[in-house]
C-alpha cells in the first residue's frame, strides 16, 4: 500500500508531503503517518527544518468529513498538531490550492507558511454546524487581528493569498516555484533561533473588539444555526483564558457541536448537494460547444443569465426585438457586472473582459454560432411557443435550445420543433449570476446530447444541478405555490401576514413567504392563477386575498405596495390588507381561530413535505435529497434544519424554536 506521507531530503531539509488524493483530507490515515514522520525526523541529526507541501491539486482541504459525527480516531488532529509545534525544527508550510478547516489549522501550528498567488485560505467550519477543533480559535487570533480572525471563523469564508499575505497569515507569497521558495524560506529559518509558538503569544488587537456588538450582528445573521455564536465564545475564550485552557475549550466545543443535530443536517445538506442530478452522470453523450451561448430576451433574467455565462468565460449573443431593447439589454448586464465587482465576486479586469465578450442585437442570424440557446423571453405560452418555432427554423440541427421557463410545460415547447430531443429546460433562480441553483427539466423527448449540455453548463457556472420531469412549477416553484396557497388560507381562518412572515424567520428563513412576494412582485403568481384558473379543483378552496391585492395595483415593493407598506421607505403593516382580510373571512363564512408560531410552522412543513412525496410518487424529482436541495439553494430552506424531506425522516431534528 502505497505511503499517504511521504519524505524526502534535500541538503538537510525534510520535505514532506502529503499525498492522499483527491483533496489531500486529513483522514486518520494521514494523521497517523504524519504524526510518525515528526517523531521520527525530530532530533535527527541530519535534519535541519522541514518543509510541509501535498500533492495533487491542493493542500489539505479539510478532514475526512465521513469522520464526523462519530467517535474520534487516534491519533487526533490536535496531537499532531502539538508535535508539529513543539518540533525541535522549524515547519514551513508550503500552500497551493486550498488550505481549508484542518489544513490552515495544521499551517497554524508550523513555524512559518509560503503560499501560492491563487491559494486561497480558509476555516469553513461553521458551514457544517461547527467549530475550529484543533486550534483555529486560539492560533489565528495570535496571528492576525482578532476582527479579522472573528470574520473568518464565523463567517467561514476563505480569504485569498494576497489578503492573507496582508493579514499576516502568510510570511511570503511563492510567485514561480513554490517548492524551491519553500524550502529557501526553511533553509533561512534552520539558520535563527526558533521563534514563539503562536500560543506563546498574546492576540492581536483583542482590546479593540465590541463584543457585544459583534454577537448581536452575528446571531441575527446565523438565524438560529448554533455554530458562528459558539465560534465567536471560542474566538473570545482565546482571550479571556490561558492558551492552552482555550484550547480544551475549543476542543469540548467542537466535539460537542459536531455530533448535533444541526451538525448532521449540515452534512446531509453537503453530501447531497454532492449527490445532486446523479442521473447526469450516466449520460456518454458530448455536449455541445459551450463557448458561445445565445439568450433569448434581455430582461431582468435574461440579463442575468447572460451575466452568468459572461462570467465563466463564454461568449454570448442575446438577441431582443429591436435596436433601443438590445441597448437596454446590454446596459442591465454591465451593471450586473459591476454589481459583482463591487460585491468582490470578480475584479474589474474581469468584468471589462467579460462585457467584451457580450453582444445584443435585433438580428436572429447572430445566434446561428451557438451551440446553445436559452430562451427567456415573458412567461406566456403562445410567445415562447412562437420564439421556439423561430429558432427551430434557423438554428443549426446539432444547436441545444433550452427554454428558462418556471412553470410551463416544456413538451409543449418542445412540439414545435422538428426535433424535441434537443430541447430541455434551464430553471436559473433570480438572480441567474448569483444563485447556485439550476433545474434541468427533462421533457418527454429530450435527448441525452441535450441533458449532457445541461450538465457540462451547470459545472461551467458552478451551479448544483438538479434533474426534474415536466409538471406546472417544476420542483421548487411547484413546493412554494403549494405552501404559498396554504399560508393565504391560514390568512383567511385567522392568521396575518405578519405573523406568518415571523413565524418562518424565527424558523430561520431570511424572509417570511409575503416578504418574498412582495420582493419578487405579486402579479407572477397572479398570472400563473390566471393561466390555470380552468383547471382549478373547484372542491378545494380558494383565497382570493392575494387577487384583490392585485387588483387593487399591489404588486409588491415596486409598487410600494403589496402585502406591506414601504411607501414611507421601510416595510410597515397595512390596515387597507387587514381590512381585505377581514372582508375575505367575512365572505367565506369561515371559522376563525388563533395560530401559534409552532402551529404555523408545522403546517408549512407538512405541505411542503406532502407536495415532496408527490414529486417522488410521479417520479418529477429523483431523490428526496434533490427536493431538499432544490429548497436549500433556491428557496431560502434554513440549511442548519437539512430541508423539509430530511425533517420527515428525522423526528429528532425537527424540534421547533
């Protein structure tokens, strides 16, 4: 069996690496050897420092995650790390790809870490319902300043090389040969004294911290997820108590946390995020050519999509109605762009490179080069219809065309066509160049050469993928619609908008179901009412509140009205929507009665999870993880509860605030 550590001398410095594919995981297999090759190197006298590099694509990214949740493996991490540290050599970590959770933990404890200029650095943790559990707490804030330390550690993003060269997390940058600059930077440090251990030393900039300030800001983000509150007692343990106290802290914390409840929804959230649209996989077809794509209609979406593709690199020609519709088109996916420099998504340099691969007209032969097409014209039958005629005629016969649609039915789409096997649906989310989310819908007819195009573009955006047949809404949308029209109906025997919207926050929504409409504007779903109102069941109810809201031009935020009041510039209650409430109840003749916020929560939960069951029972969705998937990434789904299909199956984490 081949070494998962190996070493190597070169003129009196040990260079070890880690090789243990594919991203290096500090398995206990590694563990175990590492901890044998600090034993065995230390005092040999023919070793004067060692240099710590991996293999393969990237440092170490992280431990075994199928680790967690059990009972520890000797050695653990910390022991290996307390060995590295009290070495009687100098350690230089040499960094390339990704040093994330227990690898930046492990740099932590060497004398001294090189990186390479796209490295990135980071300690996730708190994204998997835990904590630094090997030092992170206590050794990055003697390393850089504690308010950077505490954004790091409870927001769990990684920071690049260049802001960490900034920070001080890195001594030096390796701009060519990161090996050979690692171990010159080793061979300088073999030639001084050893300095202090990091817990030999005090924080950096401890003093200036509000805590108190900083623990409102972060429970109100965290939503009620446990672990970025525990991560900043930790952070504040690295003060308040002697270093190596802080570190048994940290340790109880960590153990504790991972085996939670919350700690396995977010690892069932991370392995079927993994395990999404797995039936893609089994797909041998080529796809097409992704490097130049056309869209259909320079709208909010459209643009957005556009925005997207430009950003990974592809060119795209959009196509809208007329000359003064493209200008507009292309004036939204600049200022997308900038968007997306100002939010640190991308740099300018980017950005400019990207608009240049953008052009729109009125002019259809533009799209004849593309391998894919994506429609994204107005949620109407008969003009998507029309557009998918359109393209049929002059597209080549080997083009892919993909309509964005979220409701309607893509076969019907399809039959237009000459060949519905190569046509599909792209669900992207709003906004298209940020949301992770992207719903292959798979018609009755659509080829594998379609479905494979609609994977291979997935990963070009780096979005999750998940399969779904033809039904109205698809997935996602079919869920929301269904619990939308039980949350108006609870409107209508008793409850308010205000109170529903609070419920589903102090769950751990970011926003309650109205707060969405009024956001994404009331006249969608008013249109998708309308378009179904003849196949409507009349023995079920229906709440026309959201209808005389619409009636009324309360469409939401847009209008500064909706199901709230944001005239004034905040959002306030409206007594005009109580009123119509209350009207409707009237109307109804129904029974009225009090909900509790448990009350609503549950009833939320139990229709998302019926309309679930149904998706699995017609076979729209192929796994009830891609349901919980779809609802974590594309409808808000507290990530920290694993979704609304792993609360059905698991009674114990379902426990309500």
């Amino acid at each position: 069996m081949a070494s998962l550590v190996g070493c190597e001398l070169r003129d009196g410095i040990a260079v070890v690496t880690i090789d243990a594919p594919p991203v290096n995981a500090l398995g206990q297999g590694v563990r175990a050897e590492l901890l044998a090759r600090v034993r065995e190197m230390d005092g040999h006298p023919g070793i004067r420092a060692a240099v710590l590099c991996c293999a393969g694509r990237t440092f170490v990214a992280g431990a075994d995650i199928n680790e967690l949740g059990k009972p520890p493996l000797s050695p653990a991490l910390p022991e290996v790390l307390d060995a590295i540290e009290g070495a009687g050599i100098p350690w230089v970590a040499a960094i390339h790809g990704t040093a994330l959770g227990g690898g930046l933990e492990l740099t932590l404890a060497c004398t001294a870490r090189i990186a390479d200029s796209k490295a990135k650095l980071g300690l996730p943790e708190v994204t998997l319902g835990m904590i630094p559990g090997a030092g992170g707490t206590v050794r990055l804030p003697r390393l850089i300043p504690m308010a950077d330390a505490v954004e790091m550690v409870t927001g769990g993003k990684p920071v690049t090389a260049l802001k960490a060269l900034a920070l001080g997390l890195v001594d030096r940058l390796g701009e060519t040969d990161l090996l050979s600059a690692a171990i010159a930077f080793a061979t300088e440090l073999a030639s001084q004294p050893k300095p202090a251990s990091l817990l030999d030393r005090p924080c950096r900039d401890a003093e200036e911290m509000d805590w108190q300030g900083k623990a409102a800001a972060i429970q109100a983000k965290a939503r009620g997820a446990e672990a970025p509150m525990e991560a900043l007692d930790a952070l504040k343990d690295s003060v308040q108590l002697p270093a190596r106290e802080a570190l048994k802290q940290e340790r109880q914390r960590f153990l504790r946390l991972a085996a939670s409840d919350q700690a396995a929804a977010f690892r069932y959230a991370f392995f079927s995020e993994r395990t999404a649209g797995r039936s893609l996989r089994s797909i041998d077809s080529a796809p097409a050519d992704l490097q130049r794509i056309g869209v259909v209609g320079g709208g909010t979406m459209g643009a957005g999509i556009a925005a997207a593709l430009l950003l990974s690199g592809s060119e795209v020609r959009l196509l809208e109605r007329d000359t003064s519709a493209a200008d507009t088109a292309r004036a939204r996916v600049d200022e997308m762009l900038d968007a997306s420099v100002a939010r640190g998504a991308v740099s300018r340099e980017a950005a400019g490179q990207a608009i240049d691969r953008f052009a729109a007209s009125p002019d259809e032969t533009a799209l004849i080069s593309c391998g894919l097409v994506i429609e994204a014209v107005f949620e109407d039958m008969d003009v998507k219809r029309n557009v998918f005629s359109r393209l049929d005629a002059i597209m080549p016969a080997d083009a892919i065309l993909a309509t964005n649609t979220s409701y309607l039915d893509v076969n019907r789409l399809a039959e237009t066509t000459v060949d519905p096997a190569r046509v599909l649906g792209l669900h992207f989310f709003a906004p298209a160049h940020v949301m992770k989310l992207l719903e292959i819908v798979r018609g009755r007819d659509t080829g594998d050469r379609a479905l494979s195009t609609g994977a291979a573009l997935a990963r070009r955006l780096k979005k999750t993928a998940v399969v779904s047949g033809v039904c109205h809404g698809f997935i996602g949308n079919r869920i929301m619609a269904a619990y939308r029209r039980d949350c108006e109906f609870m409107l209508l025997v008793g409850a308010l908008p205000a109170q529903i919207d609070a419920a589903m926050r102090d769950f751990g929504f970011a926003m309650g179901i109205f707060e969405v409409q009024d956001l994404s504007g009331l006249d969608i779903a008013w249109a998708q009412r309308k378009n179904t109102a003849s196949t409507r069941d009349p023995s079920l109810p229906y709440c026309r509140i959201a209808d005389r809201l619409c009636e009324n031009g309360r469409l939401g935020r847009k209008t500064n009205k909706g199901w709230y009041d944001y005239s004034s510039g905040k959002k306030t209650d409206d007594p005009e929507v109580t009123r119509i409430v209350e009207e409707e109840r009237t109307r109804a003749g129904v029974t009225i009665h009090s909900f509790s916020d448990e009350q609503i929560i549950k009833r939320i939960l139990c229709v998302m999870q019926r309309e679930g069951q149904a998706l699995l029972s017609e076979g729209i969705a192929e796994s009830a993880s891609d349901i919980d998937v779809v609802m974590l990434t594309g409808y808000g789904f507290p990530r920290h509860r694993g979704g609304p299909m792993y609360l059905a199956r698991h009674a114990s984490a379902s426990a309500l605030p």
